[in-house]
C-alpha cells in the first residue's frame, strides 16, 4: 500500500514484459514480427523448398496464404458471429453459460507482490 | 497371467481403495502411482492377445497388445499421471475415483481385442466421467452433465446395437479394421463418430467439457474423443468417408474458437478442431497417415491437456475463464503464461514442439498421396490454430487489454504438471526419432528438413503477423460476454419450443373439444394411467368371478384358434 | 450303503421333504423346526446336485417307482432339463430357508412356525415332484400338493394383513381351475391313448393322429399350465398372492412357483405334443405370441405405477414370464435356450429383489415406495442389493439379465423378425423406470422423520448377497448356464417333431 501502482508492478514477478500490453509494445511486436517475416521469406530464396504441389513454387507461398487465410477467418468469423451471438442467459437461468464457477471448486488467491 | 488381468483392473481395484487412503500428500501420490501399475501390466509385453476366454460362444480378448494400443496405453498412462499432479490440490474423494475409473475405462477399452469388452469400458468412460462434471456441485452443471451423459450412453447403446448386428452378419465380435457398406458398420461407425465429436455430433463436447471442475475439464479433455480416435484408427482405416468427416471437422469449429469468450469452450472447439486432422488420417489410411494420426493423437493429449491446465489454473486463480474478465496476467501468473505459450506454440506446429512432428506427418501423407484439397484445407485448419489457440487464447488471457485481475501464481501441484506436460511437449518436438519408434508403423519419416522447417516458420511468423495488425485494425471478433449458438441449439432451443408448442396446441384442442370427447378420449400418459395406474384395470385386484371369465374367455379363443 | 442312495436319488429327492414335513409338523415351536427344514433343504438340494452331474453329460435317469414297469407304473424320468430347473427349485430352497428364519419370526407367530415350516416343505415337495415326475397323472397330484401348500403359506401372511386371505382365496380358485383343466386335458390325452407316462404319450400321439380330442385336450393343458405360470392375462390371481404372502415366500415363490409350471409348458409342448400337428404351432404363435409381448408391456407399465414394492416386483415378474414365453414360442434352439436360461437368471434376480423387499419390510416395517425415502443411507446393503438386482432386471451387460436379453434377441433376429427383438429393448426401457424410481426413493429423498431402520440381520443379507452374486457371476461367467441351456433345448427340439428344425 506504501508505493505507487507502477513500484508495485515492478516488483511483479513477471514484470520483465512489463509495458507489453501497451500500445507502444504493440507497435514494437508488430515492427519485431514484421522484421521476422521479412527474414524468412528471405531465407525461403537461400534454398530449393521441396513440396508436394505446384503452388508451393509460389514465392513464399506458405507466408502469404498463411497471412491471407488468416485474415480472411477473422473476418468471416466476425460475420458469422453476428448471427451466432447471444446473451448468456439465453438457455435460461440453469445453465453454466450463467453461474459463476463455484468457490468450492477454486483456490482463489491475490498475489501478494 | 491371470486370466481376468487388463490395466482397468488396476484402476478399478485402486478407485475402491481410494476413500481409504487419508487425504493430503499420501493420496496425491496414490492417484500419481496407480496409473504407473497400469503400465507395468501391458510394458514389455510381446505383441499379442492376452487373457481371452469364452463367453456364450464369443471370443473375449482383455489384452490385445500391439503397437497401437500400447502408444495409446502409455500416452493415456502418463496423462493420467500428469492430471493426478495437476489435481493434487484436490479434496474431492468423488472426483478422484471417477478420474481412476474414467483413466481405467478407456485403458481398457484400448486394450479390448473384442469388440464386447470395447463395449462396456465405453459405457464405463461415459459413466465415470459425469461425476467429474457433477462435482461442480450446481443445477447448470447437473443438466450438462445429464445432456452429456444422454448422449454418450446413446453412443454406447448404439455401439452395441452395432455389435449385435455385426455378430449377426459374421459371426465374430473380433475388433478389428471394418470395412463400411452394411447396416453393421455405419452403425458402429455412428457410435464411435458421437464420441469422437463427428461435425453435428460434436456438441456434447462444448456443452459439457466447460461445464466441468477445474481438474474436471483437464481429465476430461484426455480421454473419451483420444479413445474414439483410437477406435477408428482400429475398426476403420483407409475409409474415405472419414477424409470429408475430418476436413468438415479441422474446419468448422475455427470460426466458433475465434467467437467465443469463455476460454475453456475456446479449447473444446480447437480440440475438435484438431481431431478432425486425426480423422482425415485414418481416412487416408496409409501407413504414413497411420503413424500421423497415432501421433498427433498423442502429441495432442499433451499440449492440449497443457492448454487446458493453464486455463484451469487461471480459472483457479481468478475464478473465471470468461476472455473478457481476464487479460494482463502475465504480471503475476508469468510461470502459467510460459506453459501456455508452449502449448500455444506445439498447437501452432512449431518447430522443435510436438505438433511440428506430429501434424506435419499428417499432411505430408495427404501430399504423398496428391490430395491437393485435403491438404490445402487442412493447412488452413493449421492456420486457423495459430490464429485461435496458438495466438488469441494467450492474447485474451495473459495479454490483451488488462482485466485487473492480480492473481497469485497457480498452486505447485499444477506447476509441477504444467512443467512436466511443457518439457514432453519439447522432448518429443525435440526428440522426434524416439517418439516415432512407438508408432505403429516402420515408416521412416524425416520432420526437420530445410524446407519444411522453413515454411513452417514462415507460416507461423507471417499469421502471427496478421495477428497482430487484425487486433490493431478490428479484423477480429471482440471477446465480449455472451455465448455462441451450436447445435446443441436444436435440442435445448428448438425442440423444446417444438414440443412446448405442440404441447401447447395440444392443451388448446384438448379445451376446445374436451366437453365432447373429454369422456371417450384421453392423452398419452392419462390413459397409460388409466389403464395400468392403480386403480386401472390391469392392476385392480380383480373379483375372482371376473377372473374366472377371463380364463373361461381365454380357453373358448384359444379353441377357436385351433381348430382355425 | 452309498450305491443304494446313489441307485434311489430321483425317489429321495422327492420323498426326503415329503417324509420332513410332518416330522417337522412335531418338532414343536421355535428354531427347532426351522433349523430342521433347513437341513432337509441342503440335503435335498446336495442330491439335486448329483442329480445334475449325473445328467449333465447328456445320460438320462429313468427310475421306476416302487419298481413297476412302464408305463404302468409311475416312472421319475430326469434328464438335463428337469435336472436344471430341480436345481433352481432346491437351490433357491436351501437358500431362502435360512433367511427365513428372522422375518418368520417378525411376521408369524411362534406357535404356527412349525407349520408354516411344514407347509414350506410339502411346497418344495410338490414343485420338486411336478418337475422329476415322468408321469401327466403324477404332475397333477404333485400340482396339487405345491398349490395347497402354498394356499397355506399365502394365507399365513394374515398375521400381517389380512387381505392375505382373500389373495389366498382367489389363488385357490384360480389354482384349483387350472389344476381342473390340466386334468381335463390329461383326461382327454389318456382317452385316445390309453396311457399316462409322458414318454410313452408322445410316441401314442403320434400313432394316433389328429382328431378333436387332441386338440381339446392341447388347449385344456396350455390354459391349465397357462393359469399356473401367470400367463398374461391369467396373472390376476398372482400380484396380490406376492405381495400379501409372507416375505420370505413371495421370495420362494417367485423363484420357483412360475418355473415349475414353465418346465411343465415345456415338457408337454416339446415331448410330449411335439408339434406333430400344424395346429399346436399355430396356437402358439397366434395366442401365446401376443399375449406374451402384451405382457412384456402392460405388466411393466403397470409396475411403474405401483407404490408396493412387493406388487410391483409381482408385475415385474409377470412381464419376466412373458419372455420366457415369448422363447418358447420362437421354436428355435436359440429361443428356447433363452427361455430356459432365463428360468434360471429371473430365479436368481427375482428371489433375491423379493428377498430385499423382506429385509425393508422387517426394519423399515414397510415396503410402500412413498415410505423408503432415504433408505439407502440407513440399510446401504440392503439397497446395495437391490441396485444390483434392479440391473439385472433391466438387463444389462455383467448381470445375467442381459444373459437372457441377448439370447432372447439373438433368437429373434435369427427368425428376422425385427420388430419382435426391438420389442423386447424398449420393454426393457420401461424396467430402468420402475428400478428407478425405488433407486431415486432409496438415494435420492429424504427419510421420513422420526424413522429409525437398522441394517437387515446377516442371516438375511448373506443368502441375499449369494443371489446377487450369483446374478453377477453368471452374468460375466455364462458358460455354465447357457450350456445347461443350450442343451437342454437342444434336447427339446429333438423329441419334438418341429419340421423346420435345422
């Protein structure tokens, strides 16, 4: 309770990551993952990939179709889900949708850092 | 060998000893060590069947020792013993014997060499494994439990409808590769794809694996669909039908993983997902594609079983797996994080895990084959891994906007499963050779080549990369509260509507015509009552002049007929 | 010494509890008499057992009474059949007596037991000597012995509730009709053949010819027979004759009554008419056939609605008698090893449900439904007990029940008649109903308040637990009892005349 909310994350025993989560380690992640993928489409070109069908020849097939796929899920998942989605008390009160995990079941513990 | 021996029988002898056991330290090592009995029963043995003997003419097998069943023997043994540490915390007596009569259930089963003793440990998995969603002890976990255990003694019921039907055809209860086209087969084609979460058969799994306790969920995700990938590795190899069932399966539940919010629900969908790659490979049926479904079977036990305890311990911790009460956990639960990142990255394939050696066999067996569409839907199935459980799930839980939550770090039973599950995860990514020496099948297979690994990587990083600018731009569904229709919609939405409103219709013309024919007609269960309720005619106690009419009637009818 | 009981074993069989019971009569009150009954019941049972060894391998033990030649005298005629359901009926004896002795107690009066023990012998004597006689005559004089006897013992449930006497009423007068009609149609089969030894009827039949008499006298014995086993729907006389008995003779009664008059269906059906002629066959089918399966459902359904625990196992047990039946009327080998395996298996099951019913009925003083709530916390054992005999009722795999279920349903596909064998899977749905809904008072509900209930005495949870065993151990280990079964029947079918058999 003495110090700051920022001293006391600090002392978090993941506080490595610490700042991860904010937009500027977004940015960060997003530039690392960028550079990675640049490498190895690079590296893709330093040797004869083998494959099993015409469409692996494809210039580092496996980075843009993987990129493109997922993409394209996302997006169709967000469509789909707009005719999917409900409230949880949908199936009526006596469903797990609703109730809360029993405390029994938990060992719920706040960290002490 | 004693006559009646099979693993289950250690199980089972060890579930009955267990109240006896004082709780605490001594029984966590019980639970740990009775799984390590079973495995001395079928180690080393030389492939063959054990303690068969004859029952009403049928040859029962309990041990059927080959490489198939023993992979799957350890791989359920050491799970069993993995889940014993997670659940060390545990107090509950009844969890505990379920969880051993469940492990013991489906050893037994993957021992049967008939298809009599597949029967009853099925029926004894489903049984057991209820009580694990019952031991959350509240009225939504009672009905799942009782809808999950509906369907899966309906799968039993059918699996011997099935065996019956066999036995009739060819006189032998042998289980062993069935070739579909009669009425027998489908059927027990139908059982098995119930358990093994066929597409419109697969609901049970998402209603009823999230439904259960922390420990629960984790037992639960071992076993029953593990057993059923097994039974059609055995009974139907090399059936085609299985290709399309398995690609409709890699495929559909991707869209409901990337939907839904409650993260345990998120692993039963990417678990069904994956086990739709194990049927396209024992559709595939080579020798290759075999050994790919045996050991992604495996592989999967494993780095899903990690996923499933990494949220489980979360949902300790916090007290919810709901993606939108959680998120920055990282801070304070990092050990669980790192877990979970390796089994994010073996469900992503990713070189030197699990899933890099396992899943890769499977493709590569479609490829061989030139099965350009299997492969490019299954590579999307990959995609979408990497997309839902390898990033999202980790993402929402220990990342993500932060929920708040600064949870202590999960108990040491837990880590110490975790960390074990995580370093198998690696050993055998790391280690593929002595890995694909238990596959059933000598094929040499060689994972780690230059242009595999490449591309690999390049997948991974690049929808990593997707990933990341579709949570910038919103491409992605947002984690809210709510939940996902299935089709377990048809019979808890749909149905009941139906029926309430033929009810309802009902009760409406019962009103309206009820002066005129209230006397002459009555419904359904009203005149079952009326004529079999106590006082109903064929339970009165009849006046012996009445009784003698009826033999006096009876003896004239039956004079008639005779002289018919 | 050991040779002349050795040659006389068929007689002694019979005559050893015949010659018991008045002895018994005298032995005075209390424990005496019954310790005595329950020695001659393990001696009478240890020479069913020789007897079944003997003819296990297939010898048939022809005995003739008094030394008399057939068949003019009267001859005992054991063969792997009889010597079969001898072995229900004594084991089931030996086993129910020594449970009897506490819930006698609770329910008759000291000074009657030794005549209750009596008539419980002469009852055994009676069943015994209707199943070894080789003679039609002789199976009507020992119907007659078992039935007054057991008139006696239903009606000794009086001590409790009266209405035991008018369920013994009405048993006698049903009794007593289909003993009539059986002699009726002895009468008619001596007429046209001049001779009463089973064996030797089968052989003049068939000489004979058809005629009208025949055919008179095959339904007088069918309708006859049919009162005794509680064909639906000649049951009414039954569910109250279980339910008002004495406990520990609904659960005698229940093991062994129906079997005997099953075993003489049998008998007369395959040796001796032997379907020579179309008629017999026919009948069969077109009356037992449906009333058989109407039985199968009616009877259950009813049970569901039952609130007496004894009643309903009653109407349970006639639904059980209507797949004996149905076996029978297959015809086949198949079909008939089922209704004889079942003879065994419902034995075993039903004795030991009725015997559960017993031990409520002395702690708890009820057997009434509504009043057992929570009774699976107070007599776990007990419960324990019926839990497991409740499966086997259902039938399922690892109990004997699913014994009979597979046979029955096997036999049923092998005639390709589907709808029959589907029949007989959702009557066994409605018998997870009524085991339920004891199983859910049991566990499920709250005991009434106020109640205190012990655990039954171990003299009567052993015998109780030996059936239940024995419906376990048979239901995982059926190589014995099928194989009885299976030729038994196979014996059957060979001293009939079915044209189709294979």
């Amino acid at each position: 309770m003495t110090g700051s909310p920022e001293t006391q994350s600090k002392s978090m025993p993941g506080s490595i990551l610490l700042g991860i989560d904010t937009a500027r380690g977004g940015r960060i992640v997003t530039w690392c993952l960028l550079l990675i993928c640049a490498g190895l489409a690079a590296a893709g070109f330093t040797g004869h990939l083998h494959g099993y069908f015409e469409i692996e020849e494809l210039p580092a097939f496996y980075g843009w179709f993987g990129f493109l796929v997922a993409i394209g899920l996302g997006i169709a998942a967000k469509i789909i889900g707009i005719f999917l989605k409900r409230k949880e008390d949908y199936y009526g009160a006596g469903s797990t949708n609703l109730e809360e995990h029993p405390a029994s079941d938990l060992g719920m513990e706040a960290s002490d850092a | 060998m004693p006559e009646y021996l099979t693993p289950a029988l250690a199980y089972v002898a060890a579930a009955l000893l267990v109240p006896f056991v004082p709780k605490g330290a001594l029984r966590g090592l019980y639970l740990a060590i009775v799984p390590l009995a079973g495995i001395l029963i079928f180690w080393g043995l030389t492939p063959g069947t054990y303690n068969a003997f004859n029952v009403m003419g049928m040859q029962i097998g309990l041990m059927r020792v080959d490489a198939l069943s023993q992979l799957f023997g350890l791989a359920f043994s050491v799970a069993a013993i993995l889940a014993a540490l997670y659940a060390w915390h545990l107090r509950d007596t009844i969890q505990q014997i379920a969880t051993l009569l469940y492990a013991g259930s489906a050893m037994g089963a993957v021992f049967a060499a008939d298809l009599i003793t597949l029967f009853v440990f099925w029926e004894g998995t489903a049984i057991a494994s209820v009580f694990l969603i019952w031991a959350r002890r509240t009225e939504g976990s009672f009905a799942a439990g009782m809808r999950y255990l509906i369907v899966q003694i309906g799968s039993g019921v059918i699996l011997i409808a099935g065996i019956v039907l066999l036995y009739r055809e060819t006189g032998s209860i042998a289980f062993t590769a069935m070739e579909l086209g009669s009425p027998a087969t489908w059927t027990i084609l139908a059982a098995i794809g119930i358990k093994c979460a066929f597409p419109f058969l697969h609901n049970w799994m998402h209603d009823a694996y999230p439904s259960a306790t922390v420990t629960g969920t984790v037992v639960l995700s071992i076993f029953t669909t593990k057993l059923a990938i097994y039974a059609l590795l055995r009974g139907f190899p090399g059936t085609e039908l299985l290709i399309y069932i398995g690609i409709a399966m890699a495929l559909f539940p991707i869209v409901f993983a990337l939907l839904e919010n409650d993260l345990r629900r998120v692993l039963t969908y990417s678990l069904n997902s994956q086990l739709g790659f194990m049927v396209v490979g024992a559709g595939i049926g080579t020798p290759l594609a075999i050994n790919g479904a045996a050991a992604h079977a495996v592989a999967s036990i494993f780095y899903q079983g990690l996923l499933f305890m990494s949220v489980g311990a979360i949902l300790f911790r916090t007290g919810t797996a709901r993606a939108t009460a959680l998120g920055g956990l990282y801070r304070t639960m990092p050990l669980t994080m790192i877990f979970c990142l390796v089994g994010a990255a073996s469900i992503s394939a990713l070189p030197l895990t699990s899933g890099f050696v396992s899943k890769s066999m499977i493709l590569s067996a479609g490829g061989y084959e030139k099965m350009f569409p299997v492969w490019i839907a299954l590579l999307a199935a990959s995609i979408g891994a990497i997309l839902h459980t390898g990033l999202r799930l980790p993402y929402l839980a220990f990342f993500g906007s932060d929920g708040g939550l600064r949870p202590k770090e999960a108990p040491g039973g837990m880590l110490a499963a975790m960390g074990l599950t995580a370093a198998l995860c690696i050993a055998i990514g790391v280690m593929p050779a002595a890995f694909y020496a238990l596959l059933p099948n000598d094929v040499p297979y060689e994972p780690y080549t230059f242009s595999h690994t490449i591309v690999q990587l390049q997948l991974v990083a690049f929808v990593a990369l997707a990933f990341a600018l579709a949570v910038k731009r919103g491409l992605l569904p947002k984690a809210e509260r709510g939940i996902v229709l299935d089709t377990d919609w048809i019979y808890r939405r749909l149905l009941s509507a139906i029926l309430g409103s033929i009810g309802r219709l009902i009760a409406g013309l019962w009103k309206g015509a009820g002066r005129m024919i209230a006397s002459s007609l009555n419904w359904g269960a009203g005149i079952v009552y009326h004529l079999h309720g106590p006082r109903g005619p064929f339970a009165r106690t009849w006046p012996t002049g009445a009784m003698v009419m009826v033999v006096a009637f009876l003896l004239g009818m039956t004079l008639v007929v005779t002289y018919i | 010494m050991m040779s002349l009981i050795e040659a006389n074993l068929p007689a002694l069989q019979v005559v050893l509890p015949l010659v018991a019971a008045p002895l018994c009569a005298l032995l005075g009150r209390g424990d005496r008499s019954w310790a005595f009954a329950c020695l001659v019941t393990f001696v009478t049972f240890a020479v069913s057992v020789a007897l079944f060894a003997e003819t296990y391998a297939g010898t048939i033990i022809s005995y003739r009474m008094g030394g008399w030649e057939i068949p003019l005298g009267i001859e005992y005629r054991v063969d792997r059949l009889n010597a079969f359901v001898l072995l229900i009926i004594s084991g089931s004896a030996a086993l129910v007596l020594p449970y009897a002795r506490r819930i006698v107690a609770a329910e008759i009066p000291a000074e009657r037991q030794p005549l209750f023990y009596t008539a419980f012998l002469l009852c055994i004597t009676g069943l015994l000597g209707i199943t070894i006689t080789g003679d039609a005559f002789n199976i009507f004089v020992f119907l007659e012995i078992s039935s007054l006897a057991t008139y006696a013992l239903v009606a000794s449930g009086s001590w409790v509730n009266k209405r035991a006497l008018t369920a013994a009423y009405n048993y006698l007068i049903m009794g007593t009709v289909g003993a009539t009609f059986f002699v009726i149609g002895v009468g008619m089969l001596y007429m046209i053949t001049g001779t009463l030894n089973l064996a030797d009827l089968a052989v003049r039949i068939v000489e004979h010819g058809d005629s009208s008499t025949l055919r008179m006298g095959f339904v007088f014995i069918l309708i006859g027979i049919g009162l005794k086993l509680a064909m639906f729907p000649l049951h009414l006389w039954l569910p109250n004759a279980y339910a008002y008995a004495p406990s520990a003779v609904t659960a005698f009664l229940a093991a062994t009554a129906t079997k005997a008059a099953v075993y003489v269906m049998l008998r007369f059906m395959f040796t001796v008419f032997g379907f020579d002629y179309e008629f017999q066959a026919d009948t069969l089918r077109m009356v037992v056939l449906p009333l058989a399966v109407i039985a199968m459902f009616a009877a259950s359904i009813v049970a569901i609605f039952q609130d007496n625990l004894k009643r309903m196992l009653a109407y349970s047990s006639i639904a059980q008698i209507g797949y004996i039946l149905l076996g029978l009327t297959f015809l086949t080998e198949t079909g008939l090893t089922a209704s004889i395996v079942h003879l065994f298996n419902h034995a075993v099951t039903k004795a030991a449900l009725f015997m559960v019913a017993g031990c409520f009925v002395l702690s708890a003083g009820t057997c009434s439904i509504s009043k057992l709530g929570g009774i699976g916390r107070d007599m776990p054992w007990t419960t324990a007990a019926f839990v497991v005999g409740g499966l086997s009722l259902i039938g399922l795999p690892l109990t004997v029940g699913f014994i009979s279920k597979w046979y029955l349903v096997l036999a049923a596909l092998e005639l390709g008649w589907w709808p029959v064998a589907l029949m007989i899977m959702a009557s066994s749905l409605l018998a997870i109903i009524y085991v339920w809904r004891v199983i859910e008072a049991a566990y499920l509900q709250p005991a009434p308040e106020g109640v205190v209930r012990k655990e039954a005495p171990l003299s009567m949870l052993i015998p109780t637990w030996i059936f239940i065993g024995l419906s376990i151990w048979f239901g995982i280990n059926a190589m014995l009892t099928s194989t009885a079964a299976g030729r038994a029947a196979s014996a059957l079918i060979d001293s009939s005349h079915i044209l189709w058999k294979e």
